[in-house]
C-alpha cells in the first residue's frame, strides 16, 4: 500500500462499501429503486396519481432505471404531462434484439371498446372534466350497435365486449372504480393517437355502411 503520509489512508475500492441487502447481493441499486424497476416490468403502466411513492422514485432516479431497462433492448416512456410511464420493445433492422415484450393485437370487439373509450375520453378532457368515467351499460349499448347476427344472441355479444374490457383493464387503460363503473386512464391517448382514433372511425362508418347497404339487399 503506497504512503500517503501522516493523517491519510488509502480509498478503499467503491465495491467494499457496497452494502447487500440479501445473501450474495451483487445488485447497486437501492431496495427502492430496484422494486420501481420490477414494478414497471411487472405493469402495463406506472400512474403518477395511483402509484405516488413510485412515481416520485421514478423521477428522482430515471437515468439509472432506464439504463437497467435498455439492457433488456426496452425502451422507458415517462410522460410527466398525462402522469404516466410504460414501456416499448426495442425494435432494430440493424441489431439483434431478443423479444422480451411481445405485443399481442387487438381483436375487432376491443377495437371497438378502445374507439369509444377514446372518444369519451377526448370529448370530456376537451369540456375540461380532471377525469372520465363511463358505465358499462353505456359502453354496451354502443359498441353492441356494431355486432351483427353472426357474433352470436345479445348474451353472447355482452360476453365478449366484457372480454374486451377485462382486457383493457389489465393493460392499465380503464380502472373499474365500482362495479360496472371504470374511470378512463391517459393511457387510452398513448394506446390510441387522434389520427389512428380518426382513421378507425372512419372504418367504423364505412362498416356501418356496408352492413346498411347488405340489409337493403336482402329486404328486396
């Protein structure tokens, strides 16, 4: 060990005051920051007003939880604005990404749950209401105006718009507050852009349409 002269001791590496919190622990981070980082890998979204002692870990130490996140090619998206953070699949043509996060479509029953819930969404935000809230029966009673014969009897087609909302539940896009009462999440902006939200109701009024146009044809 060199001298350092009367007074001095020599640095002890950073590793030997490195305190473990567990037999073996080779980790760096604290037990805080390490439980937001497994959280935002166990959730479809981290809510600014739902997970507040989360969240403001997540602030206070964003650099190092998204470095931990892009060792895993997964991309972190904090949106301070709307209150919320979620994560991507990094996607490369020019690297090798293993897929850790894998995106499963839409069905056409929770496109059509999505599309309300968004619309609602951007009418009441734009009326200036702090949050949205929507009865199942409201839920029902327009996106069943899509189904047709072919998706079965009302109980059926009741079965399936539930599917769809337990869908989205899980993902984080609507909160079900009570029974049959779910709050709409921001996230319902971040899943659905106004121009997608635009050219899906488009689709939707095209379908309305043709369904119109081949009951005509069968009434004559």
């Amino acid at each position: 060990m060199p001298d350092l002269g009367d007074g001095f001791v020599a640095p002890a590496p950073m590793e030997r005051d490195r305190e473990e919190y567990f037999a073996g622990d080779r980790g760096v981070l604290d037990p805080a920051v390490r439980r937001v980082l497994v959280r935002i890998l166990q959730r479809r979204v981290l809510f600014a007003d739902k997970h507040k002692e989360d969240w403001s870990v997540l602030l206070e130490n964003h650099q190092v939880i998204e470095s931990r996140l892009h060792d895993l090619f997964i991309r972190l998206i904090v949106d301070p604005e709307r209150g919320v953070a979620y994560k991507q699949q990094v996607r490369s043509e020019e690297l090798e990404v293993p897929v850790l996060l894998r995106d499963e479509a839409y069905n056409r029953a929770e496109t059509l749950v999505l599309v309300y819930l968004r619309t609602v969404y951007q009418r009441e935000s734009t009326a200036g209401e702090p949050a949205v809230r929507i009865d199942v029966e409201e839920i029902e009673q327009t996106v069943l105006s899509y189904f047709t014969d072919s998706d079965g009897n009302t109980a059926a087609r009741q079965k399936t718009v539930e599917k769809a909302l337990n869908r989205l539940r899980n993902e984080g896009i609507i909160d079900e507050e009570s029974e049959g009462r779910y709050r709409v999440t921001p996230l319902v902006e971040v899943v659905l852009s106004a121009d997608r939200l635009g050219e899906l109701q488009r689709w939707l009024k095209e379908q309305v349409a043709d369904t119109a146009d081949k009951n005509e044809e069968s009434a004559s």
